[in-house]
C-alpha cells in the first residue's frame, strides 16, 4: 500500500466536544494517532463541530483542537479547505462516514492524500451480489471519491463491509474493539442496591445504554413480564440504565404492565459501570451493532450475557459458555434463559467466570490498542 509520510493529520468529531456517548474509545484512537504523528514530527489537529468543555483525555494530549464543520457530502466549506492548506493537512481519520463521498475530491484537489474511515456503525446487511453488487464494486473503487482505507471494529464487520459495501478486501483493516478492565467497585453490593432502592435479597439483571427503541429496552420490559409468568416467585429486579428518546414511552409500559417492583429505568447514571457490581446477569436487545462495549464490559464484570439471535449483537457471545442467544423477537425465550440462571447459581457463576476470562483475553483495550498501533504503521 502507498504510505503518505509528510504533513500533518486532520482528526474529525461527529460531535461536538461535550458530547459522550460511546467516543471515549475514539478519543483513545484520537491520543493515539496523536502520538504517532508527533513521534514523526508532524501535528495531529482535531475538528470539533464546536467546541465547548474539551474530554481530560483530549486536554491532556498533545492535540490541537480546533472549531471546523466537516459537512457531509456537499461543497467544501471554504474555511476547511483554507485549514487544510494553511496547516499542510495531507491525511484524515474520519469516524463513522461514508466510503464513498464525492466530497473526498475537494478534499484532495485543498491537499488531502489519504483517508482513512473508522467504522462503527451497527447494523446486520444482506450480501449484494449480481448487477447492483458489480455497480457497487466498480463505484468503490473510483480514485478520488473514494476512502483510501476501512478501520472495522470486529471481523464480521470486516465481512459485512467486503459482502454488502463491497470495498476492496485489501483496504479493509480489523481493530477488534476493547475496554479496560471492569474493576470491582468500593461500594458495597448492598449500597449499590440501596441507591436503586432494590432490596438486598434481589437478584439483578442489568442493560446500559441509550433509551432508544433501536436498543429495545421496550423487548426487556416485556421479557420481564414473560418472566413473572413462568416464574411468578422469582426474586428478579430488571435494572436499565440509560436515559433517551424512549424514556417516557418505557415509563408507561412499566406501569402498564405493573412491572414497578420489577423494573428500575434509572435515567442516566455516572455511575452505570459501578452498578455492574450489583448484578447477576445482563441483557442486550439491539437490534444491531457494530461490536457492542456494553456487552463486553458486561463479560469484564463476570456476568453472564442474554443477546438475540443477531450476528452483530452476539460476536462476543457463546451460546450456553459465557451466556445465552435467544430468538431475537421471542421474550418467552429470553425469559426461559433467566429462569434457568436464577435457579442454578453454579452455572451462572461459571458462564461469569467465563465471560471475564473471554473479556480478558480477546477484548482488552490493551490488545486493541497494540492493533491499532499496527494499522497507523501501516495506514500513515
């Protein structure tokens, strides 16, 4: 592959710079690019489409933050392309954005010689073959408006983005995402459960997230009722964490369906990865992703994991080791699973066990980090 070793690097946020969301991962992509930028002389500049309180980590790395709006597909905004030239920008890491972009020709002709895309968007897409397949292929290769390279977060994606994208295998670069590790919390299960006003002889299935119908918390309040028919003496509280579009709409299937003593929905918690701690278990209903951090930091705090029978929600998961795949549109079979784990506290506790040691071992943000590494070595 062509390497591109003058000139600085532009980093591009979707966001602006308060917003959280899952971009501590990209900020770490973001520090680490930096490093390598600067080790070679050169400077990475981040563009914020404004700029309000900067993350610590963005703070705290030699970045240079900047307010740029990097429009989608229309002309270039006379500011960037002046940016571009003024600070020799000749590479951009892009996260989350199209392979295809007319907009890339502009970007090339202001100075531009290589970008690269992050992918993280979720979603499971059908293989594209025959004549719109061919069409898709012959456009995704066209020089200038197209991306030079593909970071995917998992190698599934890596498929979804050669089989449905159809991009170029060979520009098509595997980063399997990763956390740190989940540490055990100074606080007390039993504190834990006081702060949710959940009794102490509760047991505890969780799901962190964005109160948004794609993440179907709506799914986990009816597995909730299912549950209270099969097993009408379990002892189970269902915790959801996370605040959205959704919320209100989710309050009132809770009082609908009578469920308050059965579901929490706590809003946005700043302490979400504590709470791990108090749980059992834990459930993840997306109808998609491109290689979920919740279901991972879930695996990190030893719990076992209930997914559907989706391809991208379940990577991580092994069917009866580390957790459970439920028909993905059933709550009577995700119910089934719960009730088989509140009842055999041996098997969950090894599912747990072995969900850590899979977290551990294959999704660390250290192993991520070493590969990420390895793709800027070879993508700068």
């Amino acid at each position: 592959m062509k390497q591109h070793d003058n000139g600085n690097i532009l980093l591009v946020s979707n966001y602006p710079s308060d917003v959280g969301y899952a971009w501590w991962l990209m900020e770490h992509f973001w520090v680490l690019l930096a490093e390598h930028f600067k080790a070679r002389g050169a400077k990475a500049f981040l563009a914020y489409p404004s700029i309000n309180q900067l993350p610590a980590a963005i703070q705290d790395s030699c970045i240079t933050p900047v307010e740029l709006e990097m429009t989608g597909s229309g002309a270039l905004p006379s500011n960037l392309k002046t940016f571009i030239k003024t600070n020799n920008i000749r590479h951009m890491y892009l996260t989350d954005r199209s392979w295809f972009n007319p907009q890339y020709a502009a970007l090339r002709q202001a100075g531009v010689k290589n970008i690269v895309v992050h992918d993280h968007t979720p979603g499971d897409r059908p293989v594209i073959g025959g004549l719109k397949g061919l069409i898709k292929a012959v456009r995704h290769r066209l020089p200038l408006v197209c991306a030079d390279s593909q970071l995917c977060v998992s190698p599934l994606m890596r498929q979804r983005s050669i089989s449905n994208g159809r991009l170029p295998g060979e520009r098509c670069h595997v980063v399997q995402n990763g956390i740190p590790p989940i540490q055990s919390s100074a606080t007390s299960r039993s504190s834990l459960l006081e702060s949710l006003g959940i009794p102490d002889d509760r047991q505890v299935c969780i799901t962190t997230g964005r109160a948004h119908p794609y993440k179907r918390f709506d799914f986990i309040i009816q597995t909730a009722a299912e549950l209270q028919k099969i097993e009408p003496d379990n002892q189970l509280v269902f915790v959801l964490i996370g605040d959205g579009p959704d919320f209100n709409r989710l309050k009132q299937q809770v009082q609908d369906l009578k469920l308050q003593e059965r579901v929490r929905l706590t809003g946005f918690r700043t302490d979400a990865k504590a709470l791990l701690g108090a749980a059992d278990i834990a459930m993840h209903a997306a109808l998609g992703e491109g290689f979920s951090l919740s279901i991972v930091e879930y695996m990190s705090a030893g719990l076992p994991v209930l997914v559907p029978d989706i391809p991208s929600v379940k990577q991580a998961i092994d069917h009866e080791d580390n957790g459970f795949v439920y028909e993905k549109d059933s709550p009577a079979s995700a119910a089934s699973y719960i009730a088989a784990l509140l009842n055999d506290d041996s098997r969950r506790k090894a599912m747990g066990d072995s969900a850590r040691n899979k977290a551990s071992s294959q999704y660390s943000l250290d192993n991520c980090s070493r590969e990420f590494i390895r793709a800027c070595q070879t993508l700068f």
